[in-house]
C-alpha cells in the first residue's frame, strides 16, 4: 500500500516538474508579445498624443496585461521623482520585474539598450528606437514560438517518463 501511494506521489511530482517546465515556454511568447505591443501603446502616446513619458507610462500602465503593467506603473512612479533620470528609471523598473518573467537575458538586453535611449532623442528619432526594439523583440519572440514548438511536448512527457523510470528503479 505504501509503495503505491509512494509511486502515485513520485509520478504525480515528476509530472508536475514536466508540466511546470513546459508552462514557461508557454508563457515567455505571450510575455514578448505584451512587450512588444506596449512599446507600441507607448510609441502611440509619444507620437500622436504627445504625451510626456510618465504620464504615457502610467496609461501604459493601466492598459497593458502583466508583466508590461508591473514594468510601466514602476516607471511611471520613479519618473515622477525630482529628481530622476529616465535611464536609471527605466532599468530600475526592468530589474525589479524581471524576476516575476519567464524571458531571458536576450530580451533584457534589447529592452535595456532601448532605455539607453529612452526620452533623450526627438520624437521621431524616439519612433525609430522603439521600431528597432519591436523588430529585435520579434525575433525574439519567434525563437521563442519555435522552442516552444519544439520542446513543450517533450517537457511534459519527460515529467511523465522520468517519474516512471525512478519507480522502476526503486522498486
């Protein structure tokens, strides 16, 4: 009895690593894409609305699903200090979600070189950067789909197998 509720515990766990695993591929995609699309809220409200930053990050903010709302309320609230500086700003925020997220240091750094240059240009060179980060994001983002493809399947049935082999093994 025992050893059937302790096989049933070993797969039900194994299968749960499988799953889990398989769930951040899933969600880095969807991530990237909410990235990607407030980059184009915010591209919007500086070039049509002529919003300033802060006051675009907070509309950002409240528009936009996790994790771009977390990112955009963040900086909002550090812009809105005397004293602050976007680009400090803006990594500040980045570092402080970055552990809730699922992407990887490919992302981070694209999203950290477009706060280098984030609200030190015109609006129109601002347009640019932001296209140049929708652009490599993309990239991003299909790699993502394709691992996603590729390995999301096989992290399931890996939870599943492995659980099987260990009870093998110790019975």
């Amino acid at each position: 009895m025992f050893k059937l509720i302790g096989a049933l515990l070993i797969i039900g766990t194994t299968t749960w690593a499988g799953f889990e695993a398989s769930s951040h591929l899933t969600r880095r995609p969807k991530q990237l894409r909410i990235i990607k699309d407030s980059l184009r809220a915010l591209d919007a409200e500086i070039m049509y609305s002529h919003t300033p930053l802060g006051e675009a990050a907070k509309k950002i903010s409240l528009q936009m699903p996790e994790p771009a709302a977390r990112l955009y309320e963040i900086f909002s609230e550090k812009l809105s200090k005397t004293d602050a500086v976007v680009k400090s700003a803006w990594k500040e925020s980045l570092d402080e979600i970055w552990h809730d997220t699922d992407m990887k240091a490919g992302e981070y750094e694209i999203l950290m070189q477009f706060g280098e240059s984030l609200g030190r240009h015109d609006r129109y060179t601002q347009q640019k950067q932001i296209l140049l980060a929708v652009t490599h994001l993309d990239r991003e983002e299909s790699e993502a789909r394709e691992k996603q493809k590729k390995y999301e399947k096989i992290m399931k049935s890996l939870g599943v197998l492995s659980g099987l082999l260990f009870i093998i093994l110790l019975f």
